[in-house]
C-alpha cells in the first residue's frame, strides 16, 4: 500500500480530545489505541493537560498539539465541531499529512453543519492534508495495528476491508463478525465523506498486500468517474463487493435525507458498477457470504462445479440454485465415475450431484473431493453434509480441511446441514478457512459469487473507444444559435443536423414558411413526405392535426399546408409556426435511442423497443458514454427485442452492425457535448434489414 | 385433529423388528419412542424374542405382532423389505389401522422395489390400512408425545409441522432447529408416498389445534387437483409454507433420478400454489424464517409496517427490502410524530423509518414500539437495534418482549444486528418468542411473508365456475369422427367448430374438394376469404405456397386453387389435400390461447401476446382450468399485454370482456375435454375494440 499508508497505517497518532472521562468518545478512542496493541507513538491532547497531570490512560498528554516535538501521521479528533477548524489549522502548520474527524454535527444536522464542514474541506485543502469524515464511528486496522475509534469491539485480524458509509452498520457488522469468527484488514467509516471517499480507500486497499477482497457499504458516489476508473482497475486483481443502498424509491428518499447527499438513479448503479466489475449484492448477508469465501478460498477458473452431497433432498435444492445462480453442474466423466464406484456403494448417485448416500463416512468424503480436486473439468467444488446415524460430521470436517490443504488451487464450499450435533465440526471448518453454511442456497451463491469474479478478473482489456470523424464545430453552431434564440429545445430539423454531423443517417428535412417553400423542398428531399407544425410552446403535435404523413405530390403538400396551418391556429393563435418537411422514410424496426445525463456518472446512452411497445414492455438497456462497439453491441444484447432483430419465424434479420454503430456515435455526441444536452430521444429509429442501414427519424434534443 | 389421530397421535404403538443392537434401525426407533416420553403402549416385536427374554430395553417384546394381545394404533416396521408383505397381513388380520414403513430398498432401488411396493400398496388396501412410506426417517410428534424414528434428536417442543419428502434433509433441521431454538409440533418424514402423501398430512394438520404453521419440503406432488383442494382449505386458517425443488431443469433431472417420481413442469407449480394459497419459499432459509415468524407472532392486518432504528443505514436497506417485497411503510401521522417529539431528540428521524439516533435507551425502544402498537395504519413492526456506544442490548429486548405481550395482536420482529456483544439480548428474544435476524433484509422478508399470507387467509370465496350452455355433443361427435378418420390432429374447420360449439367467435371457414367448391364457400362465408392448404402431414403450409391471404373475388379464388394445389403438389406429390377457404376476419389486436395438460395437476389455459413478438418476449400467463370470469381476468392481468390491452397511446381499449370470457370458455372446453385434448393452440386469436368482441382466427387442437 503506498497510497494512505500513513492514514491506515501510521507511526504516530495522536486523539485530539482525549479525556478520562468513560463516557467521552476522547476516551473511548484512546483506550481503543491502547487496547488494540498500537506498536506507534501515542499522544493525547485535551486543554486542561495540566489537570490531567499531563498524561492520560498512560498516554503523554499535550494543551496543544504544536507542543508536542514529534512529528505526526494522523490525528484524530473528537472536541466539539466548533473548535475544530483552528485545531485543522494548527495541524496544518505542524505539516500533520492526515486528520480523521470522529466529531458529528455537520451536514447530517443542516444548513450550518453545512457550512462548517465547507470551512474544514477549505482548511484541509490549504494545508494540503487529506480528512476522513467528518461524522465517522473511526477508523480501524488490524495490520497496523490501529483502533482510532469509538467502537466497543476491535476486529478479528483477517484478509477482507470493509469501508461503510454508514457507522453503525460497522458496529452491528465488527459484533457479529466476531462472533461468525470473520476476520477484517481494515475497517474505515467514511461518514459524511466532505474529502476521502469510498473511491480512495478503494484505490489504496486496491494496492494493499493484506486486503484479499474490499467491502463496502455505500448510500452514494460522487465521484462517478473516477469510481469507475479506480474499480475498473482494482477488480483485476481483487474482488470489490458493494452494497448500494437507496435501491428503492423509499430508499432513495432516505437516503438523501440520512446523510444529506443525492442518491443516484438506481439503473445507472447497475450500469456502472458492471462497467467497472464491481459485484452488487443485494443484500448485507450476501456481502459477507461472498467476502467470507473470497477471503478463505481461490478464485475458480469457470463456472463449472460438482455438488457432493449424503442425501437426495439437499443435492435437489444445490442444482436448483445453482442454475439459478448461473453455474454448471459438470460432467462426471466416465473415469471418474469408475473411480468413484470402486469404494461407493452401488446404490449411490454418480451423477452430479454425486450422492455417496446416508452411510458416507468422513474418508469417503475425503476420497470424492480428492478425485474432483483432480478432475480438470471441474472448477469447484460444494461438499453437503446431513447428519444422518452414521455421518461423521468432524470427521469430515477434517478430510476437507486436510484436501484443501493438499490442493489449495481449487475452491470448497460447505454445506453442513444442522446446528447442535454438527457445531463443533461446523466451528472446526470455519477455523480452518472452510466457508461453510447451513443451507445449501447460501453455499451455492457464495460459489457463483467467485465464478461472476473469476470471470471479471479474466475479463480482455477494454476495447478502445473508436475515433470517428465527427463534425464538431456544426453542432456547437447549432447550439450556439438555439441559445441566442433563447430557446432549449432544438427544431427537429436542427436535432437531425447534429446526428448527421456524427454521421447517423436521417432523413432530408427542411423548414418552410410557406406553401410554396414547402413545395420546393418536398421536391429537393423527395416524395412521399411527412409535414410537422415547429414552433415554441406548440404540444401534442399528432393530436391537433398538426402532422401529415404520406404526401405524395404538389398538390396534396399546398393542401396539407393549408390544413395544418388552420388546425394549428384553432389551438396556438399567436404561434409563430414553420413547417417542417421531411423525407419520409420507409418503415423499419422500430427501436428507440437517446441520451439520459446521471449527477454521478455523467451521461448514458439507452437503447430500446420502439413504437407502441416502448412504454409497456419498457425493453431498454442503457450504457455509460463513450461506448465502444463492444460495449454498445453488449448493451444492445440486453434488450429482448436483440433476439427479434436478429431475425425471427424466418424473417431476414435487422441491421445490427447499423444499430451498433449508431449507439457507439450518440455515446461520442453525449461525451462530446455533456455540458449542453440535457436529453435527447431518438424516437422512433428505424432499423432496416442487413446491410441497409437505419434512419433517425425524429429526434429531440433539450438543452441545459 | 380428527383425521391420522391414531397416526400422529396414538395410543399404543409396536415396533417390528425391534432390536438392543445399537447399530439397528430397530434400536433407534425402540430408543428414541422410549426417551420421547411416549405415554401410551408400547410394544417390541421381533422373532428371536426368546433370545431376548421377551425385552428389550424394558420394553415388552413378542415374537409376532398376533401375539400381542392389545389393540395397536401404530406399527412402525424396521425388518428387512422381503418381509413386509406378510408383516402387513399380520397387522391387517390384527385390525392395526396404521403402519409406518421407515424400512428402505423399494421403488428408489429399481424396478424389483417398485414391484414390492406396489404389493405392500396392495395388502395395505385389502385391510383398509394407511401406510406412511416406506423408506421414511420416521413420524415424529412432540405433542404425543412420540419419537417412531432413527432420528439422533428429538425436536424441541413447537407448533410448526414440518413434511418432508427427504428424510435426510429433515435430520439436518432438526439438528440445526434444536441449535436456533425453533419448535415444532410434528416432523414427518414421507419418503416413497406409496400411500399417504404430503396431502394427507396438510389435510390432517390443518385441523390440528397445536399446529400454526405446515411447512413441506417436495419434489412432487402426485394428486394435484386433491392437493388444491385440501390446501385451499386449510390456507384459510392457517399458512401452509411449501419448497418444491427440482424447479431447476437440472434439479428436476436430479429428483427424477432420486425417488423415481416425475415432478411437474415448474410453471404449473406456480400456478397451482398460487391457487390454493400455498406460499412458495426459495430456499429453505426463507421457509425457515417465515415459518418461525408465523410460529410465534400474529398475522398482520395489512401490508403497512414501520421500521424503528438507533442507525440511518440499517434503516435504509430495511426499506429497500420493504420496496422489494411488496410491503408499505406506513405514514406517520401528526400525533405520533407529535408524541415521539416529547421524548426523541430533536435530530431523531421522524418519518419512516423512524431514527432513534445512536443514543436510544431501551426505554426509547420501548415507549416508541408503544406508541406504534396504537397506530391503526400500522399493521406490523420491524426494530433493528445495532449495538452502539450507548446503546442497551438486553434492555431493549426485554422491552420488545413486554411490549408484545401487551399488544399481542400486532406482529414485531427484530433485527439485533450483531453476534458477540448482541448474544444475550438476541438469545433472549428467540426464548421469548420475538422471531430475531442478524440482518435487516431476512426481519423484512419474514415480516412480507406474514403480510403476504393475511392477503391469502383473508381473501374472498372463490368465485363460482360459471355455467354456460355450449354443444358438448357436437365436440364429442368431431372427436368421434377424427378418431375415426384414424387422426389425432383436427382440420382446420373441425378444430373451429369445436371452439364454436363452446360460443367462441370465429370466422365461418369450410373445406373445398374443387375450385367451384371454393368460389361457393367463399360467397358463403363472405369476401374477403383466405385459402389454406389441409391434409394431413402437411407442413410449413405458408413457406411451400400452401396459403393465399385477401381474395376479393371469384375469379381470385379459382387462381388461387390452382396455384396452391400445384405448389403443394411439388412438396408433397401423394397428399391427398383439401383447400380450406375461410372469411378474413379483420386484423386486431393479436393475442395467443391455448390449452395445456400437466400430468399432475390437470389442464392449464395459456393466454399471452401473439404474432411475432409470442416467442422473444415470452408474455404469456397461465391458470388452471377451470376459470371463474374472476380467476380468467387475473390470469390476463399478470401479462404485460394487459396494459396495452387497456389501450396506450390514446388508442381504444380491446374487448377486455370478451377476452376473459374466451379464455373461461376454452378453461371449460379443457375441463369437459381433459381426457380427450392433448394439447390446443388458439393463435392468432384477434381482440378488437371494447364491444366489437374477438374472432379465434387459426385454431389447433390435437388430440390423445
């Protein structure tokens, strides 16, 4: 770790607060330090030092910290919010590179906390220090060790750092890990997050020797990209695991009045953490579930398992949930199974799962799991125990420990089905690194977990993102002159020229004025046409007659003038209104695209199901500008409607390549100009058959 | 209980082939009905009864069951399979009424144990026996109290009956209940269900007063439409909480192989349990956790919970699992915010969840969930304490207890998120019966599933399957005629007037010999008509020119013979074919219809979206025949189809009416017919505007 090392890690800390006093944080901080074997200099600090004699809990205590001659790493502070602004500063002359400010009463409370946590990010920023918190339980590391915190408990010493936005789900987690046996690097509350957020200490604990998997609890990122870009780079190397919370409306209206930040929109979360190989759980019990076993066990090399199991019933419920989670039950092959049969009894299964029966004893475990730690086909193994008259639950116990220990390469999950006659055998794995659960469903998710992992970590190197020659400079003229018209919505004809100067096929459309403009550019871009009533303010075009399809001639484009002009009238007298003429293109699929901005994670490009179907089959799937063609076909892919383009009861199939491209171009347009578009559709998209391209046939685009 | 009394419940019991071997079945069974405390008779049998001194372990024993001169309730047979047979004719001379066969080596062996077990199915028959297994652990009831199992533990004392189709699988929760604290009444273990099954159980807990909860673990149902109807019973008073595995492809190979049973397609399972009111778990931590919730606390009123907190983030993933599972968090109303300012902090959360902050004492907890207790719009309560500086483990769970205890009727659960330092309080609670998670999500899950069964307990008396008068006659007749015509696919026009003998619309269509024929037809039945290619092997008809769609007119019709008859003639030169002219109903909205047979539970009606998008996106719902108008609209209601059957984008709704009233009548065809049809595609099937009805465009029905 070189990043933060002195944060995490330090040589000297001193507890600005520090007091005798058991109810005070000061003290329970201090007495944290102490407790946790801190092989560092300690240092306390309190204003009335000379009442305390000068020292506290054993520990030389300071009025000041600029009395104090050492140099200091961290510094960490529980006096009254108000008074921690002049102590930032005296830190920062004291060249003190890291504060952790334990003190609540900032942004959580309001306007003015607010305001004072602006004046400490302004200090810290001054002096060049970086801050955890404010509003923080402390933080926590078993390597150093360090317990600069007011937790109760110090963490079991162990291999997997959990970071949470939230204090008390740290104190709820450090109890209940203590008493699962799970054991933790390090433990950071990140608080109100005002400096350091989630996204350095991923980056730090990313580059850390003793952290095998990063944890998080999160309620929100701010830092969208750059979390992508520091996650895309860590989950090459070790899991990261995150609970996002706020995943419901409710959720999200908690959130945001919890801790004051803006929780983003939900499918952008899903969106980018894939982006980035970050795994979601669901759940605060799946999160442990999958650090406990990628903290004890290999990554698998594919997806492919067998199930080993002394009873039916429970082998059932491990396929079930493993074709629900995505693995494979591998293939016994036909010497294995020869194998198997030369010391099982023949009424055994020696499919997968491969039931050894109610009579299985611990060295016929043992056996199984030798000969699949052997099998090339077989990635990783669940073993399942019931404890049935002649099971041996710490027999077996120990010939799984003992073949781990023999093939470490390949992972072993446990099911020991039971509680009071299996514990001590459930108690002796979990001691030996074994992941081990009660019921086959959580074993199982914990395997898949590794398998999605294995897959992230192996993933090939993103594809660049394609330079395509693009006509920049026309649409900010466009822009520039929507603006100076004091409009924010584009003429439909202005929308088609940006996609046509990124290249995206629409149909020829122009303005007219009059009947006879009209007439002119009907036959400049080509019968049949569509005319449109444009103007400010004017809705639900359809509706008032202000659009007419399918005009094929000069005649009826004088007579669609006239009509539209009039039904236009009856609802906007004042409009100031052109027509827009245009080309109308054939029918083709019709799919949907277009630009969503994110607060985090800047903007997202969907594509989706058009027509009638958009709003009630709601087929989309988004993606994170810039899109490469990979990633775009891979967004494209998630949408039902991918298998109806690809040709279906013996149509010819759509145009994919087409399709691709036009997403991949939207993305470049969303990157290039994400300052100016605040949305745009492209509403509907025809889509024509294979090699004849698509058609942008309306497109809005709004401003900020 | 009335029902299996004796069974579950009996006086006096015999255990053949009893045993002071400890390695035998016969001595744990023996053992274990002794140390249960069993009150009634018990009695040994076995031949070498002299060898013993005629008892073993104190109990009295004989060398053949007639021997015994008192009447026996229960004979629990461990002897070797081959001796069973006449061990039953014995019992059955002796008048025994119940036998439980734990003895393995039948149907799961092969096809010699499927021999022997249909002739133990046989004798049990002849004398008016009931049978439990063979190849079970055993029955076991702690409120007999009796033990008749090879079982290593007996349950603790409960009023949760659990059945299981694995005998191993209830071993492990045994041992694994006993370690939680979780009671049950009976624990039953059916193995092969060679007579009785799980629906004889449900049935008979249903009416038993120590039983809240039935809970099943099944990998098949055999008596479907029995099931259905039993479970619709007694889901009424009580919930019955059932994982059916092999829902997996892979799993139901699994379960196929295991007990040699068929298990039903998934869908139907779904569909059925929806029926009756079963609810379905995943997996069994799920059953687990419902089933101790509904063990110990009410049913809740209404889906309205209030989640209580000492911590934001906690609270936070409480109320996205709440949004996931259907639940509402309930309003908080003036008064009650009002009474909760009297004594929380002012920086407390007030709104929903309901944030104590960090430093709430117990009696915060307490005087909070009081206040809740008197909320009408609350229905249940969720309290999730993390341990923090201040805050009172134990305490706090003493004040849940005395709360539930005054407010009985109102359901809490708590979410203690911790282990080590939380021990005490969470043990505390779990004694006293508060149902307890580590983790917010399982409390709301257990909490949803409470609300989800108060919907079930309370819903209105099933609708009544209408009567309406339809030509069954004709249809058999058709059948008749098809069956005698030595095929089992129907033409065209038969399978339309089969439909049309039920009152369901279709265009008017008959079958030409010869172009005159057609061009009369065809004035018939109205212009414009479509001619289609019939007889029988014939394929693929649109793709070889078998079908011409729009004929306007006489002259069109006779182009239209030849030219289909020539095309038909290049594929298929022997085929002797007919040419159906049928009236071209107009286009409408195009849906899909069907019939379907499961083997256990019946016929099933399929309604979903046609034409192309039926395959990609799969918007199909289904419903057991037969349907009231009620059960058919709820079944077209769970399509996404119905929203844009409901009209989308200012267009017209479709006859809604019509379309449920189709869907009843194809539910009755199927019921009338479930013998006969094997399998019915209505497809396309047009829905027009509302009031202007549907047209069954294209009708297959293909018979047994």
């Amino acid at each position: 770790m070189t990043k933060l090392e002195k944060l995490l890690r330090p040589e000297s800390v001193v507890i600005i607060g520090a007091s005798s006093d058991e109810k005070k944080v000061g003290y329970a901080a201090l007495k944290n330090m102490i407790d946790c074997g801190f092989k560092g200099r300690l240092y306390a600090v309190n204003p009335k030092a000379e009442r305390y004699n000068y020292e506290i809990l054993g520990v030389k205590c300071y009025s000041r910290v600029s009395d104090i001659e050492d140099t200091i790493d961290l510094a960490v502070i529980c006096i009254p919010a108000r008074f921690i602004p002049s102590t930032i500063e005296e830190l920062g002359e004291k060249n003190v590179p890291y504060v952790a400010v334990i003190t609540a009463g900032f942004k959580e409370v309001g306007e003015e906390g607010a305001k004072l946590e602006k004046e400490l990010v302004e200090l810290v920023k001054k002096y060049n220090m970086r801050m955890v918190g404010p509003n923080i339980l402390g933080i926590i590391d078993t390597i150093a060790p360090i317990n600069a915190s007011f937790a109760e408990q110090t963490p079991i010493r162990g291999d997997i750092a959990f970071i949470s936005q939230s204090g008390a789900l740290l104190t709820g987690i450090l109890d209940w890990s203590r008493a699962e046996g799970i054991g933790f690097s390090s433990f950071i509350s990140i608080g109100n997050k005002a400096d350091l957020d989630a996204t350095d200490f991923i980056e730090a604990l990313g580059e850390d020797e003793h952290t095998k998997a990063i944890l998080a609890y999160l309620e929100s990122i701010n830092r969208g990209e750059e979390f992508i870009k520091i996650c895309s780079e860590v989950t090459r190397t070790k899991p990261v695991l995150i609970i996002k919370s706020g995943r419901s409306k409710a959720g999200a209206k908690a959130a945001s009045s919890h801790t004051g930040s803006m929780a983003g929109a939900d499918t952008t979360y899903d969106v980018a953490f894939e982006k980035c190989g970050v795994i979601r759980a669901d759940n605060a019990e799946e999160l442990f579930d999958m650090a406990f076993s990628f903290s004890c066990m290999p990554i698998p090399k594919g997806n492919r398992i067998v199930i080993i199991t002394n009873a039916g019933g429970p082998g059932i419920l491990a396929t079930d949930a493993a074709e629900r989670e995505g693995l494979e039950l591998a293939e016994i092959s036909p010497e294995f199974e020869a194998k198997l049969r030369e010391f099982l009894p023949p009424a055994s299964s020696f499919k997968n799962p491969i039931d050894a029966l109610g009579t299985a004893q611990g060295e016929d475990y043992g056996r199984i799991i030798e000969l699949a730690c052997k099998e090339e086909n077989i990635d990783g193994i669940v073993v399942i125990l019931t404890p049935q008259a002649m099971t041996e639950g710490q027999e077996t116990a120990e010939r799984i420990v003992e073949m781990h220990e023999k093939y470490p390469e390949k992972p072993i999950i446990a099911v020991f089905i039971g509680g009071e006659s299996l514990g001590p055998a459930i108690y002796y794995l979990k001691k030996h690194k074994i992941p081990t659960f009660t019921l086959p469903e959580r074993g199982v998710g914990a395997m898949s977990a590794m398998a999605r992992y294995a897959k992230i970590k192996n993933r090939p190197e993103d594809e660049p993102i394609p330079e395509i020659e693009v006509d920049k400079q026309r649409v900010e003229e466009i822009f520039k002159k929507v603006r100076a018209e004091g409009r924010k919505t584009l003429y439909g004809t202005e929308a088609k020229e940006v996609v046509k100067a990124y290249g995206i096929t629409t149909p020829a459309a122009k303005l007219a004025k009059t009947s006879d403009e009209a007439k002119h550019i009907a036959k400049e871009v080509g019968f049949p046409v569509v005319m449109k009533i444009t103007g400010e303010g004017i809705m639900h075009k359809s509706d008032i007659g202000g659009v007419k399809v399918g005009i094929k001639n000069e005649e009826e484009v004088e007579k669609a003038f006239t009509e539209i002009m009039e039904n236009v009238k009856k609802h906007y007298p004042n409009a100031e209104s052109l027509i827009e003429v245009q080309y109308m293109a054939p029918l083709g699929r019709e799919l949907i695209t277009g630009i969503l901005q994110d607060p985090q994670f800047g903007p997202l490009v969907m594509i989706g199901l058009g027509g009638i179907y958009t709003n009630f089959l709601k087929d989309a799937a988004f993606g994170l500008a810039p899109l490469s063609y990979k990633e775009a076909e891979n967004v494209l892919r998630k949408t039902k409607s991918y298998t109806l383009l690809k040709g279906v009861r013996g149509e010819k199939p759509s145009d994919i390549k087409a399709i691709v491209d036009t997403m991949v171009k939207i993305s470049l347009l969303a990157r290039d100009f994400k300052n100016d578009i605040k949305e745009m559709d492209v509403n509907p998209f025809f889509a024509y058959e294979e090699g004849k391209g698509i058609s942008a046939v309306d497109v809005k685009i709004v401003l900020n």
